[in-house]
C-alpha cells in the first residue's frame, strides 16, 4: 500500500484520453446508426418501421451494462474474441444509435405540416424532401439535445471500466487498488469528469436557449 500522489493524478489523466476517445467513437458511430433509424421511423416502409421500432426499444430497454457484458463475454460463444476496446465501442453504439435515432425521430417530427405539404407540392420524392427541406429545419431542433445527449454518451463510459477497458473509471479502480484511498481517487475521477461534461452541459443549455429565442421572434 502506498500513499496516492501526483503521478497518480496523471495516470487517471492519461487515461481521460481514451474516455474522450471512446466517447467520440460511440457519437459518430451512433449518429450514423441514429440518423438511419430516425430516417427508417419516419420512412411510411412498415418494414423499416418495425425493424427500426423493434431495435429502438430493445437497446433502450435493457441496461447499457448488459450490453456491454454481452458484447464482451457473449462474442467468445459465437467464436469471435474481441477485445476490451472493440466490445465496448459495439455497445456503446448500438446504445447511442438507438437514442439518438429516438430524439432525431422526434426532431423530424416537430417539422411542421405545412413544410411536408409544400415538399409534396414541388413534386419533391422522399430523398430530396428529406434533404432540402425536412433535415436542415429539424437540424436547428435536433442539435441541442444532441448536445445535452454527448454528456450521458461520455458519462455512460464509465460502464466500460466492468469489462476491463482501462479509461478514467478504470483507472481510479487501479490506483484505489493499490493506495487504499477511495475518498481521495474518486474524488479526481468525478473532478475530471464534471471538467469534460459540464461545459458540453452549458453548450447545451445555450443552444436550447437561442433556440427559444429564435422561435420566438
């Protein structure tokens, strides 16, 4: 047992890294899958709206932590070995993928009828509706929550720590392990996750505000 000191602080700092990283991987990725759900809830396809649906509410039904165990433990069954890294990138963005679909969904959505109806008038077919019209108003709704949503994808990491993905929580669990002074570790970790996620909190809270503003006007 030693006592825990500045290289200690580093050596969770060092591993904010692969936090931010991780993070940044789950947002694209699920942006990507997100925007293909939201695209395939809205589509009229039955189809893609059951499809879509049905993974919607399985990846927000069940805990981000069980999905994580059974990316990582389950792979080995099926005869694929994944690492600590790529199970939890899976996870996490099939999670992120399905609520970000779910608040993009609802940002479609918001748009009002009329901009529908003026789309069907010019002759538009679904892409260009979709393109031209729809997505760039429902952009300017979409981008605060989006925002406000990056925190919970950045906190949600933590969860990763459980199958051995050595990232901030991790790290506080290492150097715990050998000081002893979890008042003092976890101290720092929740330090150094509020200085990632609380100017994203702000960005959000402003966004949210100039949209009110704007539509107010």
């Amino acid at each position: 047992m030693r006592t825990f000191g500045f290289g200690d602080v580093w050596f969770i700092l060092q591993a904010a890294q692969w936090t931010v990283l991780l993070s940044l991987i789950a947002f694209i990725g699920g942006a990507i899958g997100g925007l293909a759900i939201a695209l395939s809830r809205t589509s009229g396809n039955v189809v893609l709206v059951r499809l879509s649906t049905a993974f919607t509410q399985v990846f927000q039904g069940t805990p981000l932590l069980m999905q994580l165990f059974l990316a990582f433990f389950g792979a080995p069954i099926l005869g694929f070995e994944v690492s600590p890294w790529l199970a939890a990138s899976i996870a996490l963005i099939l999670n992120t993928s399905a609520f970000l679909g779910e608040i993009w969904r609802g940002c479609i959505q918001a748009i009002p009828k009329g901009q529908w109806e003026a789309a069907y008038a010019l002759g538009l077919n679904y892409v260009p509706r979709m393109r031209l019209v729809v997505l760039p108003q429902a952009w300017k709704i979409a981008l605060p929550p989006t925002v406000g949503y990056l925190v919970q994808v950045l906190k949600g990491t933590s969860l990763a720590a459980i199958i051995g993905f050595t990232e901030i929580t991790r790290a506080g669990q290492i150097i715990n392990n050998a000081t002893f002074q979890p008042l003092i570790v976890f101290s720092v970790v929740g330090a150094i996750y509020f200085a990632l996620c609380w100017p994203l909190s702000l960005l959000a809270g402003r966004m949210e505000r100039q949209l009110k503003l704007a539509t107010t006007r």
